[in-house]
C-alpha cells in the first residue's frame, strides 16, 4: 500500500515520532500533577464510607455505586466499543477508527475529571475535587463531545491534531456545560445540547476550516468494504443498545433512571424503522444502504438526551423517534453532499445527521416538554425532582425553564462553532503531522500494517491451484505468462 | 456479484422499494396511534414515583429498575448482538442477518409492548397499559420468538415477509402465553415452552410451508467463510455469557434471580463440553466443526429456561447442560439432513436443534422437576414463592403443577405449528418480493453492497507485483495473456 | 491451506477425535458425580432465603446478588469475549484461539468451583460447599489463570494439551490462592499475584519446556492480518472497558467496590497514553504497532489488581498505569526477543509482558500500598474492613501486612514456575496430539474449515472479470495461459 503514496508525488510529512510521544508524555505527566493537587475520592468511595454511611443511617446498598455503576459500565461500552468501532467503516481506516478513539478517549476522561470536577465539585475550602462513579460518568459523557467532532474529522487528520482537539473540545465542553447547567440552570441528562448539539458544530467547525479542496485524490479508500461495515455494525448495535443507560445514567434515583431508560429505549425503536423505510425509498431499486442503518437508527437516542427525564410519554417518544429516523436519513441523501459541495464541508461520518442536528432537535423538543411540565402530570414533588426547582429556582415557572432550555441549546452551538474554528485555526499550523490529501482514510500513514496481508494469500494459492489442477506447475504458469 | 444474477436468467423480483417503507410507515404510525391510546408509565416509572415510594414505606435503590435493569440490558444484547451476529455466518448474508434482526426486533418489541400489556397488564377501570423495566424486558423476550423463525428462514426471505412474520409472531406469543401462564399457571421464567418452542416450531412450520425445491441453485452462497464463522461466534458468545440474565431476569426478587443464574451458568459450561466431543468425534478425522460450536453449546441454557427458577440442584444443570450438547450436536448431524431430505423442511440456522427440540425438552424437564418438588427442600414460604400458589392455586398439588406444565408444553408446540402454517401460506402469495432460488442467501438482493470490494484489491495489486517482479508491466502482462 | 502441510513432509499427528472427545467425557462425568457430591446453592441462592432473610432482617435488594452480579457479567464478558478475540490476531488461529478458550474455560470454571469450594467454603459439618454469585465470580478468576498461560503456548498445542494446561492451572491455582490469602493472609482482590503472575509464571515456564527449536517452519503463519488485528481489538477493548469490574467484582460491600473500580479505572486510562507513546517512538517512521496497542493498554490494570482496593490515591492510580504502559512495551520489544534467542522461550502473545511482569509488580505495588496505610487515611474502621484485621490478625501492624504482600508475590511466583515445568514435562509425552512445528498457528490442524473461502472467490471473479472486459472468455482465458 505504501508504494502508492510515493507514486503520487510530493505529500505532507506524516511523521509523528517526535510530536505524538512527546505530547502523550507532557500532558500524562500534567495530568498526575494536577490528579496529586486536586483529585480525591468521595465520601462514598473512601475507606471512611463506614462512619459516613452509619452517621447517615444508610446501608452499604444505597452506596452511589450500585445506583450508577451498571449505567456506567454502559456508557463506557459505548464510548470504546460503539464510537470506536462505528468508525471502522472505511475500508482502510479501521486501525486509526478504533485506535484513535482509544487514545483520544483515554485522555479525554483524564482532563474531564479535573475540567468537571473545577466546575462543578471543587471543594473551596480545602482546594480538593471529590470523585465517585457519577464523576466516571461525567468524564466519559464528557469524551464524547470530542469523538462526535473526531466523526467529523476521520481519516484527515493526525493522532497529535486529534490530541489538540480534545484537549480543547473537553475544555470548551466543561466550559458550556457549567453554563448551561449551572447557570442558566437547565436539565440535560443524556446531553442532546451540551453532548451532541456542541460536539456536532464543534466537529463540524474544524472540519469546514481545515477543508481540503483536493481531497478527491484519496476517492479510492473512502468508502467501505463488505467486512468493514460489518465491523462498524457492532459499534452501531452497541451504541443503539445501550443508549437508555446513557441517557438515565446521571438522572434522578428511582424514577428519573427508570422513565430515562423507557423512554430512550422506545424512541431507538422507532428510529430504527423509519431509517430503514427511507433508506429503502431512496435507492432506485430499494437497496437498504449500511450508512442509514448505522446511524440514522441512533438519531432518536440522541434527541431524547434532553427530554428523556421528562414525562414526554410514551408515544411522545415513538413520535421523536419517528421523525429523527427521517430526518437523519435525509440529511445523508441531501444535507452531507449540500454541505460538501456548497459549504465545502467534509464530514466524513456525517455526524451532522447523526449528532449536531438530532442534537439541536433535542434541545429544542426539551425546551417544549419542559415548557409544558404541570403539576397535575407530575405531582408538585415530581415536578420540584425533575427540574429541581430548589434555592432560587423554586419559583422559575415551566415557561421560563422552557426558555432556559431554548437558550442553553443556542449557546451549545454557539460554543461549537466558535470554538470549532478556532481549534482549526490552531490545527492548521504544518507541525502535526496531517495527511496529503492522496493519502487520506488511509491506516498505512500511522500505523505499521501487516506486512502480508491475508486476504492476498489465498487468491493466489487459489489461483495457483486451479493451474495445478489443470496440469501445471506454478512456476512454469508464472513463466509462461512472462514469456507468451 | 450483481451480474450473476442477470446472468442466470428469470427471477423473482426483490423490488421492495415500496413494500418496505409501506409496511414500516403503516406499522409505525399505528404504534404511535395505539401507544398513545394505551400505555402509560407505571408507578415506578412515573414522576409520582416520591409519593408511591413514601406511601408503601420503600427507599429509591427498591424500585424495580434496580433489580432488573442490569438483567434488561444483558438481555438486550442477546436480542441484537447475540441473535443478530449468529445469524452472520453465511458467507454473503452479513448484512441480512445483522441488518434484518435490527429491523424486526425494533418492531416487534413495540407491538410486544402492547400485545402482553392487553393480555398482563391492561388495568378495566382507566383502561391503560402501565409499563416499567419488567415490561421492557418481557417485550425482548417476546421479540426473540420471532428471531428464532427468522433463524429458519434466513436468507430465503424478504424483510418484508419478515416484518409479517414478526407480527402474527408477536401475537401468537401473547396469546399462548396468555394460556400458558394465565390459564395453566405454568412457571417459565426463561421460555424453554413461550419461547423457544413455540418460535421453533413457529419458524419451522413457515419453512415448511415455503419450500424451495431448487435451492441448491445458490448452493454456491451457502456456506461460511473464515470471517463470517467469526463474526457468528460474537454472537455467540454473547449469547452464551449473557443467558444467565435471560433466565432470571424476569424470575422473583432474591433467591429467584440468584439461583436461575448459577442453574444457568452452570448447565452452559456442561453444554460446551459435551458439544465439543460430539463435534470432534463426528468428523473423520477429529476435526471441529464451528456450527456446532456456535450453536450447540447454548442448547443447555435453552432447556434450562423452565426449570432454571427451581431447585433443580447444581449438578441437575450439569446433567440438563450435558445431555443437551449432544443432543443438539445430533440434530445437527441427522435431524437437519433428514428434514430436509425426507421432509422438505429447509432449516438454514438449525434451529430445530437449538430451540425447538430442546426448548421442548426443557419444558418436560421443568414439568419433572415442578412435579418434584417439595416442602422439605423449598421450606414453605419458598414454595409458595417459586410457584406462585396463590389464590386460586393455592391448593394445587406439584403433581398436578407438574401435569399443567407439560400440558402447556404441548400448548406452545401446537401454537408453533398451526400459526407457523397458516403464516406461511399467507407469505405465499407471490406480492413480497422474496428472492429467486438462484439468488438466495445473498445480500445483493437487498442491499447496496460496496462497490469494489476490499478483499478484491489487494489480491490483484499482488498478483501485478508478483509480475513486475518478474520485469513485466501490469498492462503489458495482461496484455500478453489476451494475445496468447 | 492443507496441501501445504503434506508438502512438507513427515509431521506429528493432530488426530484427536478419540483423545479430545475423551478427556471432555471423562471430565465432564467426573463434574456431575463431584458437584453431587459436593455443591450445593448457599443461604442467598436456595428457595429458602424468605427465612433467612426476615431471620437477618434484610431486605431483597440486599441479596448478595445486587451488589456482585452486574460485576460478574463483565468478568464473564472479559474471560469469553476478552480473552478469546484477544486471541484471536494470529492470521489464521481466529478458531482455535476463540474457540479453545471457550472450551477450556468452560471446563475450568466448573473444577474451579470445586477446588475453591474445598478449599474456601466447605462446611465441615455437612461436607458440602454452599456456592452463590461470589463463587462464580472466584471460578471465572480461576480461568483466567490458565487462560493467561494459553496466551504463551496459543497456536502450538492441541485442545487436548490444553484442557491438561487447565486442570492442572486450576488445582495450582486454589492450592496458591489458599496459601496467599487464607495462610499468609495476603489481600488480593483483583488478583495481580493469584492470577496474573501465578498464570503468567505458569505459561511461561511451560512454554519453555515445549520449546519448538523449527517454529520458524511455520513463520508464514506466525503474524496477523488486517482484519484478525481488527477482531483482537474487540477482545482489547472488552478486557480494558471492564476490568474496572474486575479488579472491584469481589472486593467489599460500598467503599471497596466503588474505590477498586475508580482506582482502576484511572490507571488504565494513563496506560493507554505511555503505550501509544513508547509504540510510536519505537518505530522509525513513528507508526503505531497493533500488538502493543492490544496488549501494553491492559497493563496498568493488571499491576492495579492488589492495590485497586487500598487508598492508593487517584494519581498514584495515574503513576501506576504510567510506569506499566512504559514498561510493558519495552518488553514486547526488548524482552520478549530476548526470551526467544538467549532462554529458548516461545511466548507467542507475550504474556510475559502483559501479565507475569505487571503481575509481579502489582504485588509488590500492593506491598507498599499495604505497608503505608495508616489509620490517619482510612480511619480505625476502614483499616480493619480493607484488611480484614479480625480475628488473629487485628494485631498486624502494616509494615508486617506489607512483608506478607510480598512473601505472597514470590509464592505465586514459585508456584508458577514449578508448577509449569512439571506441567510441561506431562505435555511432552507423544500422545496428546500436538501439531509439527511446520503446522502450528494453523486452524487446519483441529478445526473444519470452510471449503471456499470468501476471501478466494471475489478476486478469481475480479480476474476473470478483467479478462471479460478484455473480451476473453473465463475459461479460454485459463486455457490460453495452460497452452502458452
């Protein structure tokens, strides 16, 4: 594979023997000094959890851990298994698909403890960051937002870029979810803004500033092979499955896991059937196509992430899925080509249908829901739990949350595009070691591949021995060939 | 591989262009239509949930989520991974198999939804459905009867036959059920008899009725490939891990759930030994064979689905596990032949020997060790518990318990059998686009397949080098092999 | 793929289909007779826990079950899913390396039960072994023991070797375990000792006596493909989401599972950037190498599995992971060809680096950790719940806990090493059907496989194609090349 880079002229240097190692060691290094400074565990996961659990009067069982820790387990499947594996669906970037996503992830959830935990659980009077299982939650829900941008990215970019778009991506996120959480006090359980709506635009961003006008050159490897949609099945089919711990996994005790969960697993089914009907309506002879059914049926999860906790219904949330389902399915058929042709947008994975625009949906249909929260619906305590409507919040009434939630939405986007491109700008700097344009979706610039590949063995022993059976010698074969 | 088909003359036609997206826009809009009449979120789900808690004296970690959802999520796996990459084994059905599971899982389980909720949980006075965690997984289970079907006819269906399997599948499974459980006061915490022989018999009674008796016309697609074989014993494995949690995850809070996951767990690991001798003994020369190393080792956990709740004993489930290894592994090496050459029965996944034979067995099983039970073993809290004597049944004797459970036995193999029947000979009617018998067991049918196939470059750039090894250019290679 | 193995001469027979089917029967019977004997399902498990839970006044939820079963299905998950498709890179052993460690954990986890029984949980009043969720757990650990050492010997022994490898690691490993625990009163709760370096130690030192002076032979064998790369990651990923679970599945009620899951996970995520690193940096060109990417990310978690529970801290979590990601790359470069060239050791998936060597340091890490506690960090009670300090040893000051952490690593050692040397000495005998050194890393040798393999079809067609649209019939095309 190697040699066709070199027939193809002059081409970026994709040398990162110096850069990857040397920014994985910086910032390991910064991450144990910060972890020593600031990072501790809770009251529930420390040695002294016996005289806080007896001074509480609770039981071991109604330790976090076993309200959180099968979610969390999920979210976690989700965040290596489903993101890394549904990017393994081009034929040649499956190693760089589920590798990087390894990587990226892996320090992500590093800076998100210390990002979160400044923001959100610094301790002022003794400097210190608590953490337990809902803070593990929160790192992984915090990676995602810089995976969803790296669907935007895939194949074009180098291990070191995908380093500084997380840096950046977990920072900025951090950033907008204290705003949108804490200050404009919104509820967001499974993040359709601050996960998906921000990480969406943020991915989209970068990859508008870093567009490459001759990215043609690489037409070759950017599509999938028969075995590399299968893989990225098992990512999709993971994603799908386990998006109802996703969304309930931070929600309340009791009841806000158990409605997250329903409603999420209701909204998935229905995404799945009507992503199958348009993809079906959209091919001239009816042809299912593996793009649509490994995204466009994870599009109903996704604008559930913000009403999910809410009393939205049951039909409510086959009506969301319904309509993302569509939605995303036209959005790969018109939106991603309109994109890339007028905008001069790439978007590798589309994650446009997928994350930014379901997200954005998801926003606003939680705006609506909680906007029209009644007290009959959800009891007067329900309602106060739900939208918990304590301190200064008690008396905001169910319009103006709803605005709230509006308003958080806009500025997820407004964090993603700004922040995207300037994260581009930054990326644009010729010392990250990025591909040529020739050269893109291709795992050979990254990474030592085997040598023989098996799939070339057998062909040729099998074409050996159908000469053999007709009476020949291998070697004559190949020499008469040469010779005739 | 499209042109093999124009090549080999007349055929079916699989336009489904407009069936499909028909049947999903139809379906979907009445689940909407039909969730929005009937169901609704149960206390524990619901935002009311504080009042309820407070008012029967309970804390958040006792709502039933805590206790199921783990089971919930292991047995979502099993419906979309497990069933879904078993069914991947054929060299060129992949995306059918995994893509088709997808499609009538999510379907089926919303009309689970609403089936078992008029037949279990419909409340006379409001005239609702409540549904909560235990229904969502009731729902799965009610799914993976028509899965099993779908394991007999794969590859020689469209998806749209497939969503009309689904459907009478799904209501024939509430119904008999509804007899099973209701009327007979059966116990079948895992379905060895509502699911497993019913979706049997139902599946093989369809394949019955739509035998093909030129089949072997794609002889040449029916089979594996070193890949393919893999990609199966994903789900596989899935499947295998996770059926503890099939079995007790509907089963009673405490010693119920714990027990039918150790009886499970157990049985399995006996399966796995006993199909690795038969398979290797069968074959002349020792070999194994990865069909039954797929599929036989489950058949333990399949027969263990009655009687896993029950005290059966550790060692009852090493017997249960070993005896069915090789049974199942038989059925593989002469039922399936002899169906299909005396029978006309064409059983593409074997699911005679994984589910129907030993789901029917099982329930025998279940019925022998209901009938043995006793006070001394159970102690008589325990045995009101197990078998729910309550009310009406209070008084019923094990015996009698052990006659009603093979009589519902019976009950599910006459379901399977009729409904499978009169299922296939409406899927006769020549409107569904099922495929041509050439042209069966082929993704081609239905999906968009990449256009140059991975495994196909390599091999020719190889075959190339290996001639300008040998000083030739590419082209004049070719050339010269026209011109000989 | 088997003419190969005629060409090459005379070669040991792989014929096993008396032998393997044996040892499964024997074993498999010998289960049912001991299990009668022996198990039975404790007070949690049994039909009667109603009694024994209203005579304890607990409630349902706290059922052993709750706080340990979501823990175990991921520890099953890591041993069938992890450790098989970890296996599975080699090129063409994707069978027997998902496969036989289906077999053989199968059969493990039932002797398991027994020799752990015996030694841990037999009432000596009724003689019988009371098992529930935490023994399954324990017999899962046991597994991975000779699963470990599968991982050395992968691709040059026969299923029948192996299940020896297995009753034989299984024995060791209780009679260690009881040393490590009970006797020296050693804590070990994800195993660094007990498991990965007894196991590694026990691989190794069979490996050695098995050494294979002609491996090379089947040097064509002996490396990975695009895909069975791809399939190893699977196994990487689940081994890496889940070991949190591991190292925390039977560590205490509250604080010690939710500290051992944290301090896990932390230390993993810290292991996969120095691995990255180190793997770029080894390389010329800077590119990334699959085996470390597979391997060296996992070992920051072994070397965490006796510390995972103490109040190692958050960054000392980071240090750890750090260290190992390091450490154990530079064995897969540097060690690893040592072993082969200078002790005659052949460690086909390295498990020295992943598990001996992180295992042998997570002891001594655990040492330390241990001999620093002071009641100042986990408080009075906290001391004696992490360390059990009851009974004779509530008078075991740390510094002496420490040297009993140590004395423990080197037990485990010991028994590795002398264990598998007299293991390996049983191998050697002609009669278990081991493969010639010209047929190793072959799934010929114990597998069918499929007659044509899909990887064989395309490209003929694509030849032939090429041919055609030269305007050359296929078969002149063939005929031309035999006559030129």
């Amino acid at each position: 594979m190697g040699s066709c880079c070199e027939r193809m002229g002059p081409q970026k240097n994709t040398y990162v023997r110096v850069s990857l190692p040397a920014v994985c060691f910086v910032w390991q290094i910064a991450m144990i000094i910060l972890f020593g400074v600031f990072i501790r565990y809770d009251e529930e996961s420390s040695a002294t959890w016996p005289e806080y659990r007896d001074k509480k009067n609770l039981t071991d069982i109604e330790n976090d851990f076993y309200f959180r820790y099968p979610s969390f387990q999920d979210v976690h499947v989700m965040i290596f298994v489903g993101f890394g594996f549904l990017m393994t669906f081009l034929k040649r970037y499956c190693y760089g698909g589920a590798g990087f996503t390894f990587l990226i992830a892996s320090f992500g959830l590093q800076w998100a403890l210390l990002m979160q935990g400044w923001f959100h659980s610094l301790d002022l009077t003794t400097g210190k960051i608590s953490i337990g299982v809902e803070s593990l939650i929160n790192a992984d829900f915090c990676c995602a937002g810089s995976l969803i941008a790296f669907g935007a990215l895939l194949g074009k970019v180098s291990p070191v870029q995908l380093m500084v778009v997380t840096l950046f991506g977990v920072t900025l996120f951090a950033v907008e979810e204290y705003i949108i959480l804490d200050l404009l006090h919104c509820r967001d359980a499974g993040g359709s803004m601050v996960i998906h709506c921000f990480g969406g635009y943020y991915g989209l961003a970068i990859s508008w500033v870093l567009y490459r006008p001759n990215l043609h050159q690489s037409k070759r490897l950017h599509g999938s092979s028969y075995h590399s949609d299968l893989f990225a099945m098992i990512g999709t089919l993971f994603l799908w499955m386990f998006w109802p711990s996703f969304n309930s996994a931070i929600t309340d005790h009791g009841d806000g896991q158990h409605r997250a969960a329903i409603n999420t697993y209701i909204a998935l089914a229905s995404s799945v059937l009507t992503s199958f009907a348009i993809s079906s309506m959209a091919q001239k002879k009816g042809k299912l196509d593996m793009v649509h059914v490994q995204n466009a049926t994870l599009a109903g999860a996704v604008a559930m992430g913000t009403a999910a906790e809410f009393m939205i219904t049951p039909y409510g949330s086959l009506i969301v899925g319904f309509c993302m389902g569509i939605i995303s399915v036209f959005g790969y058929l018109f939106i991603t080509p309109f994109f890339e042709k007028y905008l001069k947008l790439q978007d590798t994975c589309g994650i446009h249908n997928l994350h930014a625009l379901p997200g954005m949906l998801g926003g606003f249909i939680g705006a609506i829901v909680a906007a029209a929260a009644t007290e009959e619906v959800y009891s007067e305590q329900g309602l106060i739990n739900v939208f918990d409507k304590t301190g200064v919040y008690a008396d905001r009434d169910q319009g103006t949350q709803g605005g709230f939630q509006a308003a958080g939405t806009c500025v997820s986007i407004a964090f993603g595009l700004v922040g995207g491109a300037l994260v581009g700008l930054i990326l644009k700097f010729p010392i990250w070691g990025d591909p040529a344009d020739d050269n893109c979706f291709d795992d050979e610039a990254y990474w030592e591949l085997p040598e023989e590949d098996e799939e070339t063995i057998p062909p040729v022993l099998e074409y050996n021995n159908h000469m053999i059976q007709k009476g020949q010698d291998i070697t004559e074969s190949s020499f008469s060939v040469e010779q005739s």
